[in-house]
C-alpha cells in the first residue's frame, strides 16, 4: 500500500513525508527519524518535524510502521459478557488512553459464550495485536485467559493474582456514604442490599459497616440488585421494632425502590430518613424521588488506568494491580432541597 | 511474522496449513485453494478442507490474508457521540453480522467533538480498513463523512440520500402501538411525547394520529424525554374537559412517569386508562408499576442489518438504504395482569 491509498479524503492528495521534511526545513531521513523516535536528533528539530506532521495532518501508513517495529499498535478488547451499563464507561475509558498511545482497540464480544471467545482469541492471534484488555459485567473475578502476550483485567479481576488487574475499591465507596450519613447526625441506619453471591454487595456492606458501629440497626438485608427489592426491604423494615433514620443502599435501583416505598408510606426523604445509593446511574439517581445521593463508581478512570498499564507492559515496562476508589456524590436524598 | 507466531496458547504448538491438508486428504494447494476460496474445486472438497480447518482451530495469519487481497479484513465502527443506549445494541449487531464475514471492529468513539472525528478517520486512513459504520445516539441526519471506501450509517441516517442509511421505522412501531390500543376498545386517546425538534418524536406521532383517526384527545402533547415529564402531562390532561382512557407515550420513560402520576391521582392502570411506551427499555419498561406495553425498537437487528449491507458493498456489490420495522411488545399496562 502507497502513501496515495492511505488517503481518504476523496480527491484530496494525500501527504506525504516530503512535505513534511519541506515545511520543517529538513531532510527527508530527518523527518523520518523525528517521527518515528529513532536516530540522534536535537529535541527541538524533532518538534518542529512533528509540528509540521500535525499541521498537515501527516499520518504515514500503520501497516508499513507496523511490519518495520513488529508491532500493530492495536489492542484486543474481550468482554466475558455483553458490553453494558458497566463495560461501556471502562471501554470508553481504555480507549481514551490507549488512543493517545496511538493504538487502536478491535472490539470483541463474546456474549458469555466460550466458544466465541476461543474464536476471538485465534482472531486477535491471527491479528497480531499488541495486547488484551479483559472486561465485563461482573466485579467478581474471572479465570485468565491464556495467552502470551500482555493482558489487563478491568473491573472483572482475574482469579491469578500474578496477573494484572484493575479493580473497583467498593469498600472505600460504602465506608465514604456511611461516613456522610453519620456525618448528618443520623444514629439508627439500615443496610440494604444486593445477593450475597456477589462480591460487589459483601464489599460493600463491609465498607459501611466498619463505619457505622454501633449506628447500624440490625443485619444487613441481601435481595436483588432492584427497585422491587428496595420497595420490599422498606416494608421488611417497617415490621421491625427499630425505627431508622437512615437507609444505605447497595445500588441506585435499590435506593430508588426505598425512596418510592417510603413516600407511599408517608415518610419524608431526607427529613424522617435520609436514603444513599450506589453506581451514579443516572436514569435511576437523578429520576429518584428525592434525587440520590450515591457513589460515582468512576468506571472511566478505570478504563483509562488499565489502558495505560497494558500500555506500559507493551512498551516492556511494568504494572501493578491496583484498585481505584470511587467518589460520593451528595443530592438531595440525605441533604433535602 | 511467522506462523508460529501468530499461535497465542502458551507452549501450543500451532496449526499449519499441511496439518489441515494432511486431515482433509488434499495436497496443500488445494487447501489453500479452498480456504481462501480460490481455484476451481469441487464443493464437497472444499467443505471437508474448511471442516478439516475448523476441527484444527487454523486461523492462518490476517495480516499476511491482508497482504495479499489487499483488505484488512478491518471495518471502523464511528459513533459521533458516546456509545450509549441506542448506540451499544447496533454496534452488538454489526459486529455480529461482521464477524460472521470475518471482518474485526475497530472502534472510534468521538464524543461529538470534530477533531477528534477526523483524527479517527486519519487513523482508520492509515490502518486500511475496508470500510466503515457510523452511528450514533440521534435518530436526526447528520452530515456525510467524506471518504472513499464504503460507508454504512446505522440509526444515524446521512443528509446525503444518496448514501446507504439503515434507519428505524418510528411511524409503523407508533401505528402498531395504536392499532393495540383501538383493539382494546379504548375510544378516547392522549398522545404525550418527546421535543417537536427530534424526527423520532415527530415520526411517532404522526404514525399514531393516522391510526388513531376521531379517537384521538386534543393535539400532542410535546415535552422532555423524562419521566418528570410524563407526570407533568398527566396533570395538564387532568386539567382539561376530556376524560382520556389511554395514553400512548413517546417513550418509555414518559410512560412510566405517567403511571406513576395517575397512580397517585388514584387512577388505575390499565383499568381506568391504558398506558404504553416506545423503546421497551427494560430498566424502564419492566420496572414501571405495572409494567409496560411498548415498542421494541430491534437495534440489533438494525445493527446486523447495516453490518451486511457494508459486507456487500465491501464484496463489491450494492446496498440500499433500509428501515428496520420495529416490534409490539404486549404487557400489563394495557392488558392488566
């Protein structure tokens, strides 16, 4: 493939390395150097080659760079299951980093089924691309895939633990709401949550819980990850002998179903009992009546951390685990209007 | 790169064109020949060279395939805003319909900012891709990228009509919904919906009004896409003369807003009045009190749809732009439980 073909813009001539060396005011071996990292150059002739590549919009050809450095700057991106809700941020985050690495990230989706997924990999195999993110919907581990070439784990960890994988610190996430509502005066709260099958709910109750103390009224409630199970828990709590002051939720969906319930019953939020969710979804945070206060899981950041530690090992260098910490996010669910 | 390197199993050793020869009882010419569908060959040799081929797990390597047919077997997949509701399910079913034509996804999330659409383009310039998708979250046109490979819009249709758009039939989802309701006896209908500036809400409408005909209460009520607004737009057909007993929603979060008002007005869904949605939004549609009758709207399908049509007009053949008709799905919102 020539220069000419790699252009798209119909009509337009493409351009070429001459141009660039021409504007720069170098050799076209120089301009070469400058923009391919190589050779002994001053700094300052090497930015003004690439001041003038970006001025004209210079692109040079992947492949050719690919089959001279051996790389293809392209990255695998698996999900164990459909991308959704919680894949999606991590995606776009990943991408955001490794695109400002210059790589590009084929998408695969093996719907949870072994089969496609053993398809993608002889795919991205035959591909020769750089290196795997791994992600999907679940917060509990996954086994690793196996392959040798550098693979990072997003949000759904691997169960090796000489992998590398990026997590979700939900526990810092619960022990912050938990931390807020005691902050507020509120003295009786209730722990309302999700199955506890999944880790993501047991971290959680664990990181409001080392908080609370004493405040916490009762044992944590496990149910669904919904807005049904919230409405339910709210009249669980309601046939107890504790009266509570204030309810933290698992998720959003959860807290939604409590504020919806606690309305029906008569009982003001925030003013009788403040409510906290959990993921900053926004279709269930923001509808919410009174609108939530509740955790940003800041799943972009993820993406981006784990984009940039398999950029890190494809360079040859290294990276670690690591867990990033969501935020609190405060509305008028504990604050009021 | 050598074969054995596009192998990623660790220690495996990988399969080679003479095994799959050797299983199929053929000279490795003629496997060739019938992997790569070239030659004259009988079809019965050629199925047992490709089965030989699958039993084997033999990728061969794409990047020398794309060296010599001069495709990457690679299609860009541009979204002109953040992957999000609408985008996710058309970009699942391309990448089906892609897949299955062993054609991998890059992917290129622009967030609605320009320079970073032609950054994107530039880059998909440089790595040869075959052709590419665009959608996005508006049903609205958009203007036409300007390249010289093939090019498929999905939900997002082009200005241009002379493009190959893949579209959503809103009217004949909106004509459906309403026929449903005509069925049900209901004789007295409201119609609240989405901002007059989204072709989708216009188009909704308008497929509803030709079917609903003198059944149809007052003008369309135009609004947010929100449940607040569908709550509101219960209060404003309380204030007027008409006694309604169905409300056809432009969405299913107005819907939902609107079963929630009329329950607090202590007006029963569907007794007193019916209630349907658009988009059977599953957070949404499921979730409302009671659940809602709505209108599937079958991106995916949608998605396989223009993935195909760029498979054609990559092979060289032609494509036609296209509307996906979407489905009616039937819940306790109007039939009671």
């Amino acid at each position: 493939m020539t220069l000419e073909r790699a252009g798209l813009d119909r009509g337009a001539q493409p351009v070429r390395i001459t141009d660039v060396a021409a504007l720069a005011g170098v050799s076209i071996g120089t301009a070469s150097k400058a923009l391919n990292g190589t050779g002994q150059l001053r700094e300052s002739t090497r930015s003004r080659v690439k001041d003038a590549a970006e001025k004209l919009g210079f692109v040079g050809d992947a492949r050719a760079r690919a089959l001279s450095s051996g790389r293809t700057y392209t990255v695998g991106m698996i999900t164990t299951d459909s991308f959704g809700r919680f894949s999606i941020p991590v995606l776009l985050g990943a991408e955001d980093a490794l695109s400002a690495g210059q790589m590009a990230v084929l998408l695969c989706d093996t719907r949870d089924d072994h089969v496609r997924e053993a398809h993608y990999l002889r795919s991205l195999a035959a591909r020769g691309v750089d290196g795997i993110i791994v992600t999907g919907r679940s917060a509990d581990p996954r086994p690793p895939i196996d392959v040798s070439i550098p693979v990072v784990y997003a949000f759904t960890p691997s169960t090796d633990p000489a992998d590398v994988s990026i997590t979700l610190d939900d526990a810092a996430g619960s022990s912050a709401v938990a931390a807020h509502v005691l902050t507020l005066g509120r003295q009786r709260v209730a722990i309302v949550t999700g199955p506890a099958r999944h880790q993501s709910a047991v971290r959680r109750v664990s990181g409001a819980t080392a908080v609370l103390g004493s405040a916490l009224v009762g044992e944590p409630l496990y149910g669904e990850w919904s807005e049904r199970w919230g409405r339910q828990a709210v009249d669980v709590l309601a046939r107890g002998s504790a009266d509570v002051d204030a309810i933290v939720c698992g998720s959003d969906q959860i807290a939604r179903g409590v504020c919806d319930r606690l309305r029906e019953l008569g009982r003001s939020v925030p003013e009788d009992v403040a409510v906290t969710g959990f993921d900053d979804w926004d279709v269930m945070a923001l509808a919410s009546r009174p609108p939530l206060t509740t955790v940003d899981l800041r799943l972009e950041e993820l993406g981006r951390v784990a984009g940039q530690a398999l950029l890190d090992l494809i360079d040859g260098g290294s990276a670690a685990s690591a867990a990033v910490t969501p935020s609190l996010v405060i509305r008028e669910s504990t604050l009021g209007a």
